[in-house]
C-alpha cells in the first residue's frame, strides 16, 4: 500500500512540474513581446516567480524524492532502463535550472532572448518526456 500511495504522489507531482515547465516558457514569450509596457512586465514577473517558487520547484524536489524511493524500493538502480531515464530526469532538470536563469533574467531587465527563442526551447521538455514515459513504460 506505501508502495501505491508514493507512486501516486509521484505522478502528481511529476504532472505539477510538468505543467509549469510547459507554461513557463509561454509566460517568458508574453513577458518578452510585453516590455514595452513596465506595469504588464511587472505582472509577468510576479506570475513567473509565483509559478517557479510555489508549484514548479516544490513539484521537482518531490518527484525527485518520490521517484527515488521508488527507484531504491524496487531495486531499480542495475537496470538499464533506468538508468537512462534518470539520465532523462537529470537533463529535465537542468532545463528547469536553465529556466530558472531565464527568469532571474526577465525579473532584472536583463533578458537577451526573444520570443522565438522561447518558444522553440518550450520544446525541449516534450522531447524529455516522450523519451521518459516511453523508457518508464516500454523498459527497452
């Protein structure tokens, strides 16, 4: 049963941070084609900050943890499938890092990206995930 409530908690959390870090970036390419107006950019500061602190960072550390009690629980770690989702996992999190940069960017006026820039690296976390869910699913 302990088993089934952490997986539970686990795909909650993933589908969390997987919601912020689709909608980030989107947040990024408003904030981007709005600085003309400080008082909208303002707004899209605090939208950013709130998503990045509230939901996405909290919903990253408990998929982490979840995940890896998991990964321990089950003897994952000698598998071959795992290891390469972990590997995955890993580089997703390094793209929340690198939009976590982004946004300290936006938030000090010092952003050097356009909107395209935004909206073809909203991208790279759908790659991440087709790959992630098909070695969690197909254990190649």
């Amino acid at each position: 049963m302990l088993y089934l409530s952490v997986k539970a908690f686990h795909v909650m959390a993933i589908i969390s941070w997987m919601a912020g870090i689709f909608y980030l970036p989107r947040l990024f390419v408003y904030h981007v084609e709005a600085v003309k107006d400080p008082q909208t950019a303002e707004l899209f500061k605090t939208m950013e900050r709130r998503l990045m602190k509230a939901i996405m960072t909290p919903a990253m550390v408990a998929s982490w943890i979840a995940g890896l009690w998991i990964a321990y629980d089950m003897s994952f770690f000698g598998d071959a499938w795992f290891l390469w989702k972990l590997a995955l996992v890993i580089a997703m999190t390094a793209y929340h890092v690198f939009l976590e940069y982004c946004r300290f960017q936006l938030a000090a006026d010092r952003n050097t990206h356009s909107g395209r820039f935004y909206r073809v690296i909203n991208e790279i976390p759908t790659l991440l995930m087709i790959a992630i869910v098909i070695f969690v699913i197909v254990k190649p």
